[in-house]
C-alpha cells in the first residue's frame, strides 16, 4: 500500500517545542493547500473517499485520530496520536478517519488545491478503477 508514516523533527527547549513543515524537505512535495479539522462529534466517521492525483501528509497535531486506509486489495488501520508524525497518503487511497478524541485537531496538507472531479467519492467506483489499472 502506497502510505507511510512521516517522523517529522521536533527541535525545542524549556520554552517548548517547535515543528516546521518545508515542501520537498520533510514533506515530499509542493504545499498548495492546508486545511484542519477540529471538534468532531464522538462517533463521527469523516472522509469516505479516495484522490485520483492528489497526495496529502496528514498529522495530529493535537489528540488523535484512526485511519482506515484501502488500496482496493488490502486495508491497513493507523492511529495518528504525536504532533511529530505524518501520514502520506498518496493517490488512490480509499480513506475513512474515525474515534476522534475530543481535542484532536487533524491537519493536512495537500500537493494540490481544492477540485472536486478528483475525489472519488463512491467507494464500488474506487474499486472498479483500481481494478482498470
């Protein structure tokens, strides 16, 4: 499956902690959007979709969250709990994120704007492209 946790480096003193995000340093790719989610109701399941191009880094940057990730062959489950870890996510990834704690603020960066004819939103779709290519 096409995911991989990011360790993304914290430098800090007794003031605090500090992380910076650089495009195609310790994000592997041009920054053309950042978007957050924050109070999310308990029982919430948000996502239910894949990208046909885009890719996304995704952290937690407080609480934490679950990730139900689907290549169209095999799902893999990640919880997202450390403000200095990322997930890349790159195309073609079905994704459901899930048991939000109250506090989580989950944070995503995207290699592209917003365009709605990239998301596949109907998950009997996903499969039938994945089985095309």
């Amino acid at each position: 499956m096409d995911i991989k946790l990011v360790q993304l480096k914290s430098c800090g003193d007794d003031r605090g902690s500090l992380i910076a995000l650089e495009e195609n340093a310790n994000v592997p790719f041009n920054i053309k959007r950042v978007y957050y989610m924050f109070n999310t109701g308990k029982g919430v399941r948000r996502g239910y979709h894949a990208h046909k191009a885009l890719k996304q880094v995704a952290i937690a940057v407080r609480g934490s969250c679950k990730f139900l990730l689907d290549d169209g062959k095999e799902k893999i489950e990640i919880t997202l709990n450390h403000p200095a870890q990322g997930l890349l996510i790159e195309s073609f990834i079905w994704r459901e994120m899930f048991d939000f704690t109250e506090d989580c603020v989950l944070m995503v960066l995207a290699d592209q704007i917003y365009d709605e004819s990239d998301y596949i939103r109907s998950y009997d779709d996903f499969l039938k492209m994945v089985e095309e290519n």
